[in-house]
C-alpha cells in the first residue's frame, strides 16, 4: 500500500498517477490511520504560509527524501510538470525503473505533438520538447510524433470540427473476458428482454437524428459489449434504423465492431453487409488456444480463421483484429506466433493492446486465483509487434494509453493507408463532437470556437436506462442546444 497525504488537492491526481506508473497494481490510501499499513508515505503539497512553495517528503523503511520546488502557480501547467519532473528524477533512483513514457501519464500523449504539429511547429522540435519537459523516451517520442503527423493529415480531410459522429451502444456480450471492465451485460439474461433496451436507443436515436440535422455525419460506430451477441434480425433492426435516422452513405465510414468470433455467423455478416457497414473488427486477442480458454474467450483460433475468410469472401474490404500483448502467461514467443498468424489472414488494420489490469475486472477482483500466471510486457514484445505490423503493410495512425497498463506502455492502432478508422482518431484527440447513444455511452461536444469539450454520461446499467431515457436525452439537449 501507498499513502498519499497531502495539505491540499493540487497536482494530487498527477503525484498518484506517476506513482502508479512506477508500482502498478498497488493499493492507495489518503488515510493518516491506515499510513501505519503502507510501504511508501508521501506528505506535502503546497505549503500554505508561502505563495510558491511545494514540498513533498517520501518515507520508505523509516528513510527520508525531501523534495521542494518554488514553482510559478499562476502558470499551472509548467509548475504541474516542474513538479513532476522532480518526482519523477526521485522515483528513477529509488526504483531503478526509467518509464518509456517518462513524466507523461495521461491517456492522449499524442495531443501534445497534434497540437504543435498543427502549429507548423517542426518534427525536431516537438521532440525536443517532448524529452525535456516530459523526459520521454526516443522511441515512445518518435512513435508519438508518427502517429501525429498522420492523425493531422487523416483529420485535414475528414476532421471537420462543426460535424459529429455517432456512437451507437449495445452493452451485451456472450461472456465477460478476464480482464474486462467495460459496459457489458449477459446476452442471454437480456435477449427476451431487447425490445425493451432497443425501444429505449431508438428513441435517443430518433431525439439524436433531429438535434443533429443541420451538421455533417463524419462516421458512424457501433461498439460495446459485443453488437454482434445480438440475433441477426436485432443486429438489423438496429442497423437499419440508424440507416433511417442518419445520412449514413455521405459519412466517411461506418464501423461495427464484430467482436468476439463465437457471435459471428454468416446471417450477421450477411446483415452488416446489406446494411452498409464499411468496416469491422474481428478481434482474437491472441491465438494461443491455452490463453484463450483462461481469459473467458468462447472461441477457437479456428473460428477466428474461419469467420476472418468468410467476410472477405462477402466484401468487406477493411478488417481490424485486435490482440492484446502481456496477457497471463504469455511470452515473446507465443506473441510471436501470434503475429505470424495473423499476418497470413493480411487484414487491413492490427490494434496492439498493452494488458491493463483495471479494477473491476475478474483479473483484478480474483487475483488470487490468477496469480500463478505471470504478466509480462516488455519493450521487445512492443517493439516485436511494430515490427511485424510494418511487415503487413500497416502503419501506426493512433495511440493511447491507459492506467495499470503491463509495462507502462501504450494502445497502438495500425492500418494500411486508407484503411485507418477515422472515429478513433477522433474519439482519442477530442477534434469533434461524438454523440453517444445506449447504456453506458458517453457524448462529448465539442464548442470550437471556445476550444472548450463538455461531457454528458448515460448511465451503465441497462435497467436503469431503460427507465431514464428521458433523462439521458436531456442530458444531452442541455449539451448540444448550446452548439446551435
């Protein structure tokens, strides 16, 4: 356990998160009775007797490191990083670990190149900046500056701020996967129950369709949970509505995440067909069977197989799979190999996933019983999967990150050119406003002139959906009125 005990909340979140980064999977209290329990105390904060004056003091076995800083307050973000840089040059030597991402530890590192890039700042420029005020690695800094400038290109011809994209949300699955914490329910404790849910979308559908007639369609995305968990004639019900509703044949693309390959049958892709889908995301994770079985995944390498072929055999032209590096008690070799699968099938698009061990998943909450499985996630497995994408033909167009990832690292999407996913660049670096519709969907506007993003959340449980839709639609109006 770590406790963090601070005179005041400033910068706290960011002192947490870096520490998270160098002993992840670690409990936190901000409680001075539970101190007693915790291997590393860390106390300060802005001292309140003096206008530019931050201490911290790190206790470890009785041994003490203090730390200070008289950083400008009134310019927040350079004190922010002042900060942390310090904290961060303490916790290298304490440690010994180096972050490949260094002080960095928010979700969209890219931003910070995005937003430079589209300054007309220079490439070298931008990575020096990244190395001193981040202290970022050379790889993680060249990856970032990459997926920026493609991002900047890709966004020039399809990122108008004005327009909007849509999210559409089904939260159910056929199981929940080991290391899952998103929105997601049992399909078959809702399936006699989906007229309910369904009658509830359309109508934030419907109440979406009319607040949003004025402005561009960019892209269209249906995600989860797992849409395909549900039966072919619901899967098109809610196709064809959103087909109805929206001017889905003008926008950029139109994604279904396929998902999980035991909710696909050939009647489902024959739908996604007939109902415009562009692209889909058929995701193995990997193609170790022994893996497979233990993370809950209710298919076989043979089955990914088997229904990759048959959508290319009905036309679709842009398949991602997703694979997760770190999964539990795997190696170099078994990524390797799955690499080395994967790249026979040739799909059009590789998302890389660094394993994050979140709170509410099974991994996290029955650690006990997982623990004999080692987690590992290295540079060279990182550095393995770039190498084999770059061998398909696919190049890295966006990246994020997340809390707890295996190895500090990052989410990379890769894709051939012309087959990136627009929604993703633009859900990850905020440049439009995505409407979100279903339990558990979030919609963010985004108000360009003021360079100011607001958020509406729906809520997750399905129930509580079903009776609020009213609600949820407000939510929004309140949101999306102000655009107008």
């Amino acid at each position: 356990m770590i406790a963090i005990l601070l005179t005041d909340p400033l910068f706290e979140q960011d002192i947490r998160e870096l520490l998270m980064a160098f002993y992840p999977g670690e409990t936190y209290t901000h409680s001075e009775e539970e101190a007693g329990q915790a291997f590393l105390i860390l106390r300060g904060g802005k001292d309140p007797g003096r206008a530019d004056h931050f201490t911290l003091d790190l206790e470890e076995n009785g041994a003490h490191t203090a730390l200070e800083w008289f950083p400008d307050f009134s310019r927040r973000t350079e004190a922010k990083n002042e900060i942390k840089r310090g904290l961060y040059d303490c916790l290298r030597k304490r440690t010994g670990k180096t972050l490949p991402w260094g002080t960095l530890t928010g979700i969209r590192p890219t931003k910070i190149a995005l937003g430079r890039l589209a300054a007309g700042e220079s490439r070298a420029s931008i990575a020096a900046y990244m190395k001193e005020t981040y202290e970022t690695g050379d790889e993680k800094i060249r990856l970032c500056v990459d997926v920026a400038a493609r991002e900047h290109e890709i966004l020039r011809k399809a990122g108008d701020p004005n327009g909007y994209s849509l999210y559409v949300g089904i939260p159910f699955c056929p199981t929940t996967c080991l290391y899952c914490s998103f929105t997601s329910f049992s399909i078959g404790k809702w399936e006699k129950r989906m007229d309910e849910y369904l009658g509830a979308l359309f109508r934030e559908l419907e109440y979406a369709a009319g607040r949003m007639r004025e402005r561009k369609l960019t892209s269209v995305y249906v995600g989860g949970g797992t849409p395909t968990a549900l039966s072919a004639a619901d899967l098109e019900r809610v196709l064809s509505r959103v087909r109805e509703l929206f001017p889905v044949e003008t926008a950029a693309e139109f994604t279904v995440e396929a998902g999980r390959p035991d909710s696909i049958t050939p009647e489902k892709l024959s739908v996604l067909k007939r109902c415009g889908v562009t692209r889909i995301s058929i995701n193995p994770q990997t193609m170790k069977q022994e893996t497979l079985d233990l993370i809950g995944r209710r298919h076989t390498t043979g089955q990914v197989k088997e229904q990759f072929y048959l959508a290319r055999e009905l036309g679709f032209d842009n398949i991602n799979m997703d694979l997760i590096a770190g999964l539990p008690g795997e190696t170099i070799g078994d990524l390797a190999r799955t690499m080395d699968e994967i790249a026979a099938l040739s799909p059009d698009g590789v998302t890389v996933h660094s394993l994050a061990i979140k709170r509410a998943s099974r991994l996290n909450l029955e650690r006990e019983r997982y623990g004999a499985y080692a987690i590992v996630n290295t540079q060279e497995m990182i550095d393995l999967t770039a190498r084999r994408a770059a061998g398909m033909g696919l190049f890295p167009y966006y990246l994020y990150r997340q809390k707890n990832m295996a190895g500090n690292f990052e989410n990379v999407g890769y894709a051939a050119p012309g087959r990136e996913c627009v929604y993703n660049i633009l859900i990850m670096e905020e440049q439009q406003t995505i409407v979100g519709c279903g339990a558990g969907t979030t919609t963010k506007v985004l108000y360009p002139s003021q360079n100011r993003l607001e958020r509406a959340e729906n809520v997750k449980e399905v129930e509580q959906y079903i009776a609020r839709t009213d609600e949820m639609i407000a939510r929004k109006d309140r949101l999306l009125a102000a655009m107008e």
